[in-house]
C-alpha cells in the first residue's frame, strides 16, 4: 500500500457530559492546532446527532454514556503512519496538551481509541 496517496489515521469515540459541549469545542479545537503542527492533515470532531441505540453492541454501549452525556466521532489523518508515530510522542509532551492546561472535558477512561490503515480513500 502506498502511505504517500492512502492517509493514517486515528479514530476516537467518546462520551461527553452534553453540558460540556463548548468546553469540548474548545479543547478539541487547541488539540487540533497541535496535532496539525505535528503533521496531521486533517483533524474531524463529530457532535452525536443520530446515533441509534442498539441491541447488541453501539457507539452508547461502546463508552457506556450515560444519560446526560452525548456520543463524540473524532478522527486525524495523517500522511502516514511513521509521520504518526513520530509525532505522537512530541504531541503528548506537548505543554498545550497537558491537563493543567487543557483538561479533557469527559472521562478519559471511556474514550475509545485506535489506528487504522487506510484501504479505501476516494
């Protein structure tokens, strides 16, 4: 697979307190000036709109929200996965990043999180 033309990227969900909607806002966009100044290509934070409960297994389920809490769709691409993987560490000891600084406004414990090839990009 060509990393150079196929992005990496990081998924993330995660359950915020509905009520902390403009303080996420607020620290996803300062994460999001960080991860771009590390190489990210494109940072997305998606607001829950229509998220379905399900039966089995669902986003809900997945980072077991609780009732006054709304569901998170996030995701970085990056040009590839060693631009990633270098990147990463610098963007953690960042001092913007820290939470003194920037506190995540939800519980990290519930985030979910992962990396992922890209197979189809059109």
């Amino acid at each position: 697979m060509n990393t150079t033309t196929t992005p990496y990227v990081d998924g993330f969900v995660a359950a915020v307190p509905t009520a902390n909607k403009s303080q996420f806002i607020e620290h996803a966009r300062a994460a999001a000036e960080v991860f771009k100044e590390y190489g990210a290509l494109r940072v997305v934070e998606c607001w829950e709109d229509d998220v379905p409960e399900g039966e089995v297994t669902s986003f809900s389920m997945a980072v077991k929200r609780k009732d006054d809490e709304s569901i998170i769709f996030s995701w970085l691409e990056w040009p590839s996965k060693a631009v990633r993987d270098d990147a990463m560490p610098k963007v953690m000891e960042d001092p913007r990043l820290q939470m003194d600084v920037n506190p995540m406004p939800f519980d990290g414990k519930r985030l979910i999180f992962g990396g992922f090839e890209s197979i189809i990009n059109e």
